[in-house]
C-alpha cells in the first residue's frame, strides 16, 4: 500500500520518472484488458496509451477507497468501451427470446481449458458479443450495468451474452471439445 500511496503521490506531482514506474507496473496486465476487448493489437495499444492519458489526468481523484489496480482497470475498460461505441458492434442483433431454442442450459462450472486458447476464442467472436461477454463472464458486472455502461438495452446486453455463448459453444465443438463439458 506504502508502495502505491509513493507511485500515487508522485504522479499527482506530475513526476515523470514515477509516471514511468506507473506504467511499467500495470501496462502489462491493462494490455490484456485492453485485448480482452480489442481485437487488434495496434489498435489494443492505442487505447492502452489513451486509458493512461486519461489516468495520469485523473491521478487526483483517485481516494484509495479501492485498490489501484482496479482503479486503473476501470478507466481501462471504460476507455476500451468507448473506443468500441464508435463501432457500435451490439446493433442490428437477435432478441434473447428468438434465441432460447438453441442456447444450452447447463449449469455446471468450465472445466480448466487452455487459457491462451479461450482468451484465442473470445477474440474471434464479434466486437458486441466479445464486449458483453467480457464485461459479464470475465469482469462480473450484470446485464443492468452492461446496459447502462454501454448504453443499450437491457435484453441487447442478455442477446449479446447468449449470443457469444452459443458461438463459443459452436467453436469447441467444431475443435473437437464436447460441447456439454464446456458450458458457458
């Protein structure tokens, strides 16, 4: 915490040489965020390079009421997503209920698989459903908040999720995994 209220401290002071120390240390894992949800790697990058813009703006508002690591996360994912409205990859979608025939309905947990390899089948969905998918499955956040945070609908957010489910599903059975084993 001595080490965060130091890295805080220094980047409210505009101290560039803790700035770098900053980046140094959390660039890596907001890379994979930012990966998470954008598919291209320059692309990825530069919304990478923006969200730290945004951090070392916002540096003063920052009240240790959470860890850093998630503070920086969030303006990571919220630079993300803005990058990805200008797309507006959740448009011209199916409605959940037009869904339901073909969804599974398992509850179980995912068995371990690959994480390079999921992270792999989670890039090739589309931008809505990638989005959505993360957001819920990875980031824990509930359909309401998707919805409010990416302002769309509610059921557009469930469609999304559904959505990317079924082809996450489609694709491990077509890689020849046993699509009951691996529900999503």
């Amino acid at each position: 915490m001595q080490d965060e209220y130091a890295l805080v401290e220094g980047c409210r002071r505009q101290d560039r040489i803790v700035q770098r120390q900053l980046y140094e240390r959390f660039a890596g894992k907001l890379f994979v965020v930012c990966k998470r949800y954008i598919k291209d790697p320059d692309e990825a990058e530069d919304v990478l390079q923006d969200a730290f813009v945004k951090i070392y703006r916002n540096i003063d508002s920052f009240r240790f009421e959470c860890p850093l690591e998630a503070w920086l996360k969030r303006i990571t994912i919220n630079t993300a997503l803005k990058q990805l409205r200008k797309g507006k990859p959740w448009e011209n979608t199916t409605d959940i209920q037009d869904m339901a025939p073909v969804l599974p309905q398992a509850d179980e947990s995912l068995p371990t698989l690959n994480y390079k390899y999921l992270l792999q089948l989670i890039q090739e969905l589309p931008p809505g459903c990638r989005t959505v998918f993360n957001l819920y499955a990875i980031e824990g956040y509930n359909h309401p908040e998707i919805a409010e945070m990416l302002d769309i609908a509610e059921g557009t957010s469930k469609s999304q999720y559904a959505r990317a489910r079924m082809l996450l599903q489609q694709k491990l059975q077509s890689d020849g995994h046993p699509a009951q084993g691996y529900p999503l």
